[in-house]
C-alpha cells in the first residue's frame, strides 16, 4: 500500500482542532471527511491481509488441526505495526492530499 512510503506517526499527536477543521470550515465536517478515509485505508488493509492470508487456508483444515505457520505470523505482525488508519487519513488531510466535495443540497441554488 502506498502508506508505507509516507511519514505517518506512530504514536497518536495532539492537534489543534482549528488546524483540522481549517480546511473545510467546520470541524464536523473534516472528522467525517476522516471518519470515511479511515474507513477506506482499513477496507484496503483488511482486503490486502486477508488476500495474503488466504494462501495459508486448506478445505481440510478444522479447530483441531490448525497449526502455527512462520509466515503467516510474520505477515500478521507486518500489518499490526503499520500506522493505524485514522493516523494515516489525518496525516493525509494535513498534507492536502485528499480530495473531496460537499455533496448538493438538493434546493437548486
């Protein structure tokens, strides 16, 4: 994913609420628009893992006779240290790199 080049914290920052919602005027606003890039960044990310994941699966395969595998642990553990995806969609947002747009009111303005 391309969240691994970018300098995304690690750890959560404090902010300035006025700096986030900047931007679109209402802070409101700015967390949906975050609320919903999170949301993609983690479908993707879900998506990526379970895509990688599924190599590791057999038909035969219950309770009983599921055992550890070296890779797929260390695949598990690579995508647990990734930045969270509410810190990537901030970091995202700050650096102008999202776009988006206010849907119509629907009065004909």
């Amino acid at each position: 994913m391309e969240n691994k080049i970018k300098k995304v914290p690690g750890n959560t920052v404090t902010r300035d609420v006025k700096n986030i919602a900047a931007p679109t005027g209402n802070i409101y606003e700015s967390v949906v628009i975050l609320y919903k890039r999170a949301n993609q960044i983690a479908l993707a990310e879900k998506k990526e893992l379970n895509k990688k994941l599924e190599d590791f699966r057999n038909e035969r395969d219950t309770m009983e006779e599921v055992f550890e595998n070296k890779e797929q642990i260390e695949i598990s553990k690579y995508y647990e240290r990734q930045p969270k995806p509410d810190l990537v969609a901030i970091t995202e947002f700050e650096n102008n790199e999202l776009f988006y747009r206010k849907a119509q009111d629907g009065k004909g303005e």
